[in-house]
C-alpha cells in the first residue's frame, strides 16, 4: 500500500486514476465514485493506493455507516417482540432476533437487557432498511460474537477502528508483550477492552486513544512509548 | 430528534457507568490526577477588550464581552443590565435539541445566572449614565467550543476572566445629549465590581464518599450526583447547586465547600496576575492580534494556572490539609474551636472592603461556616437543587445564630437538625 498523500476534497476530480483506468481496469473504494468517465472524489482526506488497482479516500470519520459483514459493537436499547434493538453507532438502530444467537430456541431466549454490549456481524446493511445482526455464524456457532461482560467500553474514530483491524498493524502486538488483554475492536469506532486490573484496563485505554493522533507512519512511534501510558 | 442521539458522549453506557464506579472505588482516575486534584486552566486573552479563551485540558469555552447603550427596566430605573448567553452549538457530539432544551444546558445557564446576576456581583448601579433613560447594557457571550467536563468552572472563569478583562468607553449626558467617546479622546474605564464569584464542581458517586474535583465529561456523565459550589474571594458561599440521587453527607458538602472556598480565592488571584500580564503585554505594544486558531493552538499566549500560581498552591496545601483535618477533628469531638479559624482569616479582608462587602449583603460565614459542621446527619437531596443566594443571606444568618445557640444546648438531637434541613431547602 503507498500513503501517496494527495489530499483530495469532495467533487474534485481524479485524473491520475483515469489514466490508470485506460490500460486496466481499477476497483474504487469508500469516498470515490465514477461518474460517466470521470471518477470524482466524494470525500475529503489522502488518496491511498493499494496495488495493483485499488484506489480510496482515507477520510476522517465517526458516523458509521453500516457495511454488511462488518463486525460491530453494539449496545442494547431495547426488546421489541422477538427482536433486541441496537444502537451500533450508525443512522438508524439495528435489530437482532432473539433467534441469531448460539443455541437460542423459541423457548430458550437469550438473557439480554437494555445497556448490555455485544459483539455482532452485519447481515442486512441497506439504505432503505434498518440494519440487521446476527451472533452466530453459517454454521450457527457463535465464535468470538455474543455478549461482552465487564472491562471498559470507549468509542474512537472509525479509522482508529480500522488501524486496529489491519492484519499487520504492530500496535496490538506491541501493547501484547506487556501486559495480556482482552479487546474487542468494532469497525464502528467501539473498543471493549479488559484486562486483569483496573489500573492496566485505564493504562491500555490512554495508549489506545494515544494512536488517534497517530498518522500511519508514527505508530511505531508511538508504540515504543507505550511504556509510558503503563507505568503512569 | 433520533433515538440514539446521545451516540457520542462518553459515559452514558452502562459498561462505562459500572467502570467508573469501580475506578472510583480504587480512588483511580483515568488521566491519572488525585480526587482533589484540579486540571490546569489556561487563559488567552484576544485583541479585543474582553474577549477571553479558557482550557480546563480539552474543555474549551470563550467569552466575549460587548457594551452598547439602551433603556432601563421601569422596575430598576437606575441600574445598567447584564445579559449572559450561552451557546453550545460548537459541541459536536449534541444535535440541537440537545444543546437547546437539555437538561444540563438549562442548569448551566441557570449556574451562570445566579452566580452573576443574582450574586450582584457587578455594580450595576455605576453603569446608569441618566437614570429612566440611558444606561449601559453589558452582554456576554460564552462560547463552548469544546466540552470534556466541568462546563460549569470553565464557563465561570470565562466570564469572570472576560468582565474583569473589558473595557467600556467614557460617555457623557448633557442637556439631554448622550456624548459617547471613542478611545483615543478618553481612556476606557473597567467594570466595577462588588465581588468576584468563580464555581467549583465536584461529582460523587455511590460506590465512594470521597467526592471529585473537575470531573471529565466521562466521569461528570457517571456519576449519581454532582455539586456546584460558587465562592467569591472573600470566601463567600454565592451559588450551591446539589443534584443527583446520592444521599450526600453534610459532612461531605462542608469538606466540598472549605476546598472550593480556597480553590476560588485562588483562581481569582490568578486571574488578576494574567490581567497584570496582559496589561503589561499590551503596554509594550507588542499587542496579541491573531485570530481565534491561534488563541487556542499552542503559543506564548497562554498564561497556565500551575505555572503561575506555583508558589501559592505551595503555601496553600498545608493549611488546606489542616482544615479538612480539622473538620474530620470536628466530627469526633464537640467541634468549638473549628469555628474561629475561617472567621479570623476573614476580618483583616473584610476590614479592608468592608464597604463592597456591605453592599453585597454577602452571607456572614462566621455564622453559617460552623453552623453548619455541626450537622453530620445524613442529608438526603434526591434530584433536588438546593440553592442559598446572597442577597438573602441576612436573616438567614441571624435566624441561624439563635438556632445554633439553641442547637448547642439541646447538644443536636436529630429532629433539630432535620428542621434544620427543611429550611435550607
């Protein structure tokens, strides 16, 4: 992936794509859109690259949009007959069926309450439709999804999410050799985080939220210095 | 309004709820800082006369203090007006049913009005130029650029920082013309003031009786109650405001109001040492005049709390540690002695402005300091707002010299303190 950096701002017009376009094709990613033959920027930030054809806008963001297959955090509202109501950070609330949950029958019902967190996947994500969760997957095994007990819940950005997410990101693997954890990272800009004291769940949060000012190239940076967040 | 539209505030999930208890239990807060243990406040004065930024950390509020020329109240035809506005429309994470009709915005704007208006604490009299007919009209406008907590100080100090900063200009009235002069024919005249009132506000929790000081956006929006205590730097009690669903001690509030007593008087000292920099600053010529990005982004224009009032908060923590002894001391045993110290402290400053003080027909602390240490009863104030305002303060404090006589005779059975409370609220 090259950080070319260009900003772009939104309605701007990309010609440097276009002329990648004519010799092959190219896969234009969040923020970018074709129009007739030109391709337009609908978001502001620095254009990335990936190759060989893959072109987005790294924008900063914090309202989620909800993508399906996206594994979110998500907060209980409310029941509504067979249905759990969760606020996942995006426009509308999403729902979740009392059925998408491991081992869940019409009889045994899943124990969840209002202000309960969980961790779910995006199944139904639709402009025109609220979006829908479920627990479990294909096979109807939860996985790591379901319900997150104890430890600390904050929100971030959306790209401090996705950073967390990226295979190779070194921030994890740094806080790792330190202290053991558990976190849980939503692409919606939700962490859970626990670990085995208060004091280290409040040390890993602030080395956390540290990385938000972070552009991609300071993270080592930063991760060198995350001593400093254990030991205060 | 969308149902979720708290989406983005810190502190309102149950998850960070239950953590916050727990990490208050343990005495642990999250930017590492003690339970008495302010946050630095930073002031920026702009260009302009009165217009003052202030930074508790990333809680960022500007005020900006205007005068122009209009007609009295027919009720009070020889007293100038003051208008408070508060906005809160820079705050990203409020849509605007939040930031116009929420219940914390009301309470905020309610705080200042009471702290500014109700106190008195500007003259409001020396702004009348012909009385029924030509007085100035002061307008402030706080601005809440940033909010990460404690909105309350934040907004006080802002609009104490800004009235004290503002300038008016020189105006004349005769034979029925109004003479306004700019500032080059005469110099401009600072407010009168008759006292400086400044809040501290403390969160507590159920899970401990400890309570905390400046509380972030995360912990205020946590906890079970929160407690606004405004004091002028004659130490006297302007504004309290106790919220919430904790039953708070007396105990508590006392210990709470002998800190913020201190607290403000320091806070006030400091914002006179930046006013005798600034002033310092624009004598040489070598005025500020970048725009608000610069007032708030790093520079040598910011005048830090813990850098300037270094050597007095030195000074000052050992007398405050005696004191919150003292008044655990008072507690144990009969508690006489507890009374004279603040009063004796009190009387070489009242002596000096004795005649201000008069005027503000403040609240004698001598009566209500002890008065009310006395109490250790459990005081329950569930969801309720307990407010004392000075200008009633005299009878009050006479009515509570004969209760508090009365009080030590029958050694305070619970059913006296209990009248006792009633009338408070």
């Amino acid at each position: 992936m090259s950080s070319s950096g260009t900003i772009v701002m939104p309605g701007e017009r990309i010609s440097a794509i276009e002329e990648v376009a004519k010799s092959k094709r190219v896969i234009l990613g969040p923020g970018l859109r074709r129009l007739d033959d030109t391709v337009v920027a609908s978001k502001a930030g620095p254009l990335r690259h990936k190759e060989p054809n893959t072109f987005w806008v790294d924008n900063y963001q914090r309202r989620y949009v909800p993508a399906r297959g996206d594994l979110v955090l998500g907060i209980v509202k409310a029941k509504a007959g067979d249905q759990y109501r969760v606020d996942i950070g995006s426009a509308d609330l999403a729902s979740i069926s009392y059925l998408s949950f491991e081992a869940a029958t019409k009889k045994n019902r899943p124990d969840l309450n209002p202000g309960d967190l969980i961790y779910a996947r995006v199944l139904v994500a639709s402009a025109d439709v609220e979006p829908e969760l479920v627990c479990v997957n294909s096979n109807g095994k939860r996985g790591k999804l379901g319900q997150l007990a104890d430890g600390f819940f904050f929100k971030c950005s959306l790209n401090l999410g996705r950073v967390l997410l990226r295979e190779n990101c070194p921030a994890l693997a740094a806080l790792t050799r330190r202290l053991p954890y558990e976190i849980a990272v939503g692409v919606n800009g939700r962490i859970w985080l626990k670990a085995h004291s208060l004091r280290e769940t409040i040390a890993l949060t602030n080395a956390i939220l540290a990385l938000e000012q972070a552009g991609y190239a300071e993270i080592d940076k930063v991760c060198d210095n995350l001593e400093d967040f254990l030991q205060a | 309004m969308f149902m979720n539209s708290n989406l983005f505030e810190p502190g309102k999930s149950k998850q960070e709820k239950q953590f916050i208890q727990l990490a208050v239990k343990q005495n642990q807060r999250f930017d590492g800082r003690r339970s008495n243990e302010c946050r630095d406040v930073e002031l920026t004065f702009g260009s302009d006369w009165g217009t003052v930024a202030v930074s508790l950390n990333d809680t960022k509020v500007l005020a900006q203090v205007t005068c122009d020329m209009g007609a009295p109240t027919t009720s009070r035809p020889y007293e100038g007006k003051l208008q408070l506005n508060v906005s809160i429309g820079g705050v990203a994470f409020l849509d605007e049913m939040q930031s116009t009709y929420d219940q914390r915005f009301l309470t905020l704007n309610s705080q200042l009005e009471r702290t500014f208006r109700s106190s008195r604490c500007l003259d409001l009299e020396s702004l009348c130029v012909a009385a029924e007919k030509h007085v100035w009209c002061i307008r402030v406008d706080i601005n809440v650029l940033n909010h990460d907590g404690n909105l309350y100080d934040a907004s006080t100090i802002a609009t104490l920082a800004a009235l004290m900063h503002f300038r008016r200009p020189d105006v004349t009235y005769a034979n029925d013309e109004l003479r306004i002069y700019t500032e080059k024919e005469r110099e401009l005249i600072p407010l009168l003031f008759l006292h400086y009132p400044v809040s501290v506000t403390y969160c507590i929790y159920k899970s401990n009786p400890q309570p905390l000081v400046d509380p972030t956006l995360l912990e205020e929006n946590a906890a079970d109650s929160v407690i606004v205590l405004s004091f002028n730097s004659y130490q006297e009690l302007c504004t309290l405001n106790a919220g919430g669903t904790v039953p708070t001690n007396v105990r508590t509030i006392m210990q709470c109001a002998r800190y913020a007593a201190t607290r403000c008087k320091a806070i006030v000292e400091f914002i006179r040492k930046t006013l005798a920099l600034d002033e310092e600053r624009r004598l040489q010529g070598t005025g500020p005049s970048q725009g608000l990005l610069a007032l708030l982004g790093e520079n040598k224009h910011k005048l830090s709390f813990k850098q300037l009032m270094e050597g007095y908060q030195k000074q000052d923590s050992p007398t405050l540690q005696d004191s919150q002894m003292e008044v655990d001391a008072a507690q144990t045993s009969e508690k006489p002695n507890v009374a004279e110290v603040p009063v004796k402290e009190e009387q070489p400053i009242k002596q000096e402005t004795g005649k201000l003080v008069q005027d503000a027909k403040p609240m004698d602390t001598s009566t209500w300091l002890p008065q009310e240490a006395t109490n250790d009863q459990e005081l329950p104030t569930p969801s309720r707002v307990v407010s004392l305002k000075v200008g009633k303060g005299k009878n009050r404090a006479k009515n509570k010299a004969n209760k508090k006589q009365q009080q030590l005779a029958k050694k305070q059975n619970h059913s006296d303190s209990e009248e006792e409370v009633t009338q408070v609220i």
